[in-house]
C-alpha cells in the first residue's frame, strides 16, 4: 500500500511540477508579443506642403494622394497594438496611389520611385511588427519618416526643375541627341 501512495504522490507533484512550467511559459509568451514603439526622430518634424503650394500644383485635388499623406501623418499618433493592421492599410494606400494616375506636375519617375521606396518602407515595419522586433520596428518606422520627407521635398524639386527653362535662348525647346548614333563627346 505504501508504494501505491508513493507513485500516485509522486505522480501528483510531476503533474503539479509541470503545471507551474506551462503557467510560466504562458506568461513569458505574454511578455514577448507586446511591442514597444517609441516616437520616431523623424516623425516629430514632418515635411510640409505651403498652402501656396498645395493650390498651385494642385495637390488638394489628387484625392489617392491625399489619403497616403493622412495616412502617413496618423502613423505618428499610432497605439503599438494596431500598428500591424494599420501597416497593412497603409500599404494598400500606397499600392491605389502607385496605380492611380498622377496629375501632370507630378507625372514622373522621380517622383514615382520616391513613393515606391516609401512602399518598401511600409512592408520593413509591417515585416517587423508581424514578428514582434521592437527595436527593428523603431528604427524601420524611422527611416519610413525619413523616406516619406524625402519624398515630399523631391515632389517640390520636381516641381521647380519644371519651372527651370530648358535652354540659354529661352525658346524651351529640347533639344534630344542619341547618345548611341551620336556620344557626347565625339566629332560628327
């Protein structure tokens, strides 16, 4: 009788054993998936439109664009715990703006490429926020502010080397030369 009480005591303090292991692990699991994101440095000054600006090139009136720079700006206001959803937002945001036509200002690959890197951007957050790496995450939503800055004054350069006239006598016409028939520097 008395190895009957041994095995089921011993049984008893295994399974008790084993059901502090799974309470801990539990917790420990808890701790891990809450992310910490902290205000990026860049997100503090983001680049702004004048209203000048917006008016004369048009901007209020490119709705796709628009909702990306709202979009863009509430990142800053984020709570950590929707951050993956509203990456993912974000990112088809900017997937209808890439696919949206451009106004004529602004049709152009300098400006095209400024937003595709904004994109990737997005995807590195969302990347990082899906697999819970906080420091990762903090410092890719800092570049993304970084980017989305860039992108912003390259907008308003586009606009002012279209102001630019084109040649010395002012007739703004190009002037196109082939450089495969005719390199720059050759005698023709």
């Amino acid at each position: 009788m008395s190895v009957f009480k041994n095995i089921i005591l011993l049984t008893l303090l295994f399974i008790s054993c084993n059901n502090n292991a799974l309470v801990k692990s539990a917790s420990e699991n808890k701790l891990k998936d809450s992310l910490f994101i902290t205000t990026p440095e860049n997100a503090v000054k983001l680049t702004q439109f004048t209203s000048d600006f917006i008016l004369k090139n048009k901007i209020d009136e490119w709705p796709d664009f628009i909702l990306f720079k709202e979009s863009m700006e509430d990142l800053s206001k984020l709570n950590p715990k929707g951050v993956i959803i509203f990456l993912s937002e974000l990112h088809k945001i900017t997937k209808q703006l890439l696919q949206s036509p451009f106004p004529k200002t602004f049709d152009g690959l300098p400006v095209y490429s400024r937003i595709k890197v904004v994109q990737t951007q997005i995807i590195k957050c969302h990347f990082y926020a899906s697999n819970n790496q906080s420091q990762k995450l903090n410092n890719s939503l800092d570049e993304l502010y970084l980017e989305y800055n860039i992108l912003l004054s390259r907008m308003v350069s586009f606009v002012e080397e279209r102001e630019i006239p084109l040649d010395s006598f002012g007739n703004n016409k190009l002037i196109y030369q082939v450089s495969k028939t005719y390199p720059a520097f050759s005698k023709k």
